[in-house]
C-alpha cells in the first residue's frame, strides 16, 4: 500500500492535487459545523463533547484528499474507467453533507428554500450526523482498498 | 335625588366590580409584555424577560431555537462565563429571542417556554429545555406530552400551561420572534447581538467567550 501511495505521489501534481483538496475541504467543513468562525475574528474552538466530529471530519477530509488523487492517476496515466473515482467523490460529499447543515446558516438556506421538505432533509442529515460520516469514511476506506488494488495491479508494483 | 344617587352609586360600583373580576380572573394568565421595547434596532417586546439587571448598559440579545444543538453549546460553553462576568456583576443584560424554525417541535418548545413565563418561571424553564435537549432534532424529547413533564417537573400550576399551551396561546409571538430574526439577517443559531450605548454588533453562530468577551469589554 505505502508502494502504491509513494508511486503515485512521487508526481508532485498529485501533492499539490492532494493539498488542493484537503485544506479547503478540512477548512469549509470545520467553518459548516462552527469549529472555526472568521467574523468578527478568526478564531478557532472545539466545544466539549465535540471531539469525535471532529475528529471524523479530520478524516473524511484526510481521505478524500488520498482517494481522489490517485482516482485521478488512474484515469490520467493508466486511462481507466472513471467508475472507482465516483465512489471517492460520493464519499467526500456524502461526509461533507452530513451535519454541515443543522442550525448553521446552510440549514437555515435550505429550510427557507424548501419548506418542509427541507427541514426533514436537514432533521435527518444532523440527526444522523454521526453515522453518516462513519459511512463517508467507510466508502472513501473501500474506495481507497479497491484502487490501491487496481493500481498494483495496472501498474504491476510490488508490495 | 337621593333615590338617583344611590342609583349611580349602585351602577359605578357594579361596573368597577365587574372591572376588578375580570382583571383577577385573567391575571394568572395575562401576557406580561412592554410593547415598547426596543434593543438596538431589534423590536424584543415578545421576546423573553430580561436576565439580568434591565439597567445594564450592554444587552446581549440571542435568537435561537431549543432544538438546535449550537444554541446547546453555546448554553453550556460559553454562557456560564458570561452570565459570571457581565450578567451578574450588572455591566450586561440578555434577552432571548426565539428563532423557531428547525423542526415542528421547536415552534412548541418556545410556546411553552412563555406559558411558563405566565407562571414566573420562564427562566427555569429556559434552563431545563437546554438541559434535557436530545441529539434527535422532533425525536420526540420537546414533543407535546415531554413540554409538559417538564412544567410538572418546575411545579407549575398545571392546569393554567396546559391551557395556555394546548391554546396556542403564544404561536404568535414565536412567530413574530421568528420574523424579528429574519429580518435583522440572522442566518442561522445561535445568533446574537451586542447592543451597547453607541450601536450594535453581530455573531454568528456558537462563538467561544473570548470573542464575547472582545467585544463586550469594547463596549463597556
């Protein structure tokens, strides 16, 4: 697997690809869920009992940001399918939905858009904000085995 | 002439009778409202009492909904530190402003929270609301039944907030609170303004003391 990573990432594009993806998305997610706050200042903080959510964003944004690289590799270099890079791309936006909406500003748009139905879609993306994320990171994890997977195998490296 | 005065006299204390018993039959549940009040460009006149001393010259005015477990962070993070150091010590006051719009039960919750008012309790019960908040948002935790076990809970006389809430006595006011929050461009809750002697400042969102604490020493 560390073959496979160093392989791919040995092209700086995908480094840069890789930061690309993994600061904004970490920063917006951490800004939707109300752990950073830039008005009036910039200031940063983790409420108690918040940690975990924390820390799952950490990690959807960790592995979207490997995952979607190396989907990338595979179609630029190899010419693959695109069929693996939709379960990566899935993954991060199903881990970024989840609780970015709740009582925040983007909750409250699709509230006032939607009616109804856009306070049970919110109800049910912050009511089941946790799970949610764990299956984001379940997706981009199997995305990750699979195209790890693949790649050896496309790529003939040796583990 | 005698017979006419006593007359009158009979009439005037009738009518100031009938006065005096219609203001003691409703006074249990009379709205206890300053249509006047203003804080900062915010009309507050339906929002809750004021905490605090109501001559501070800081009010901190929060719109929030009792589902929303931003409002229950900022509840048990942020805002001990603040009662602490402004509400109880007279240099800020606040007033909660409801902003009910993230499920079918927060419309209720904050209801309730006034039928308690008519009871004198609207902060206790405030209190018990953020404190037995449940992660589900209409999971059921602020539902009808539970609002009034909650009533029981503080002692309230439980046939005047079964009344009240089973009326809709205050649909209302949450909306009009509602508006006031939508109007002045909050986006989300908690929201809060800062109103001080010489304007007023936005936050957004479940924002740590420090930053409080930045803008009120500002203003004080």
């Amino acid at each position: 697997m560390v073959q496979t990573i160093k392989f791919v990432f040995s092209n700086f594009k995908y480094i840069g690809l890789s930061f690309a993806i993994f600061i904004p998305m970490l920063i917006g997610l951490l800004i939707l869920s109300e752990y950073i706050f830039y008005e009036p200042y910039l200031v940063s903080h983790l409420p108690e009992g918040t940690e975990f959510g924390f820390a799952l964003i950490v990690i959807i944004s960790f592995l979207s940001a490997l995952v979607i690289p190396m989907n990338i590799y595979r179609i630029n270099i190899l010419k693959s399918s695109k069929q693996k890079m939709s379960g990566g791309v899935f993954g991060s936006i199903i881990g970024a939905a989840a609780g970015a909406c709740s009582c925040g500003p983007v909750g409250f748009a699709v509230i006032s858009t939607f009616g109804s139905v856009g306070a049970t879609a919110t109800a049910f993306l912050t009511n089941y904000e946790i799970p949610i994320r764990i299956f984001a990171i379940a997706i981009l994890a199997i995305t990750y085995y699979t195209t790890v997977k693949s790649l050896k195998l496309e790529c003939k490296i040796n583990s | 002439m005698n017979k006419k005065g006593i007359i009158i006299g009979v009439v005037v204390l009738a009518v100031i009778a009938g006065i005096a018993a219609s203001f003691s039959s409703s006074s249990s549940e009379s709205v206890n409202l300053d249509m006047e009040r203003m804080h900062g460009t915010i009309s507050t006149a339906m929002g809750s009492p004021i905490l605090g001393d109501p001559d501070a010259p800081i009010t901190i005015v929060e719109f929030g909904d009792y589902q929303c477990h931003q409002c229950y962070n900022w509840f048990h993070n942020t805002k001990p530190a603040i009662t602490r150091d402004y509400l109880d010590t007279g240099k800020a006051n606040l007033v909660f402003v409801d902003m009910a719009f993230l499920g079918r039960d927060s419309p209720k919750a904050a209801q309730a929270s006034y039928c308690a008012e008519d009871q004198e309790m609207y902060w206790e019960y405030h209190e018990v609301l953020y404190n037995y908040q449940e992660d589900k948002i209409d999971g059921g935790w602020a539902n009808t039944e539970r609002l009034k076990a909650f009533a029981l809970s503080l002692g309230l006389d439980m046939e005047l907030f079964e009344s009240c809430l089973d009326s809709g006595k205050y649909s209302k006011r949450v909306q009009y609170n509602t508006q006031q929050a939508r109007e002045h461009g909050v986006r989300g809750t908690p929201g809060f303004f800062i109103v001080g002697p010489d304007g007023q400042q936005q936050i957004g969102g479940a924002q740590p003391f420090s930053v409080f604490k930045q803008i009120l020493d500002q203003m004080i």
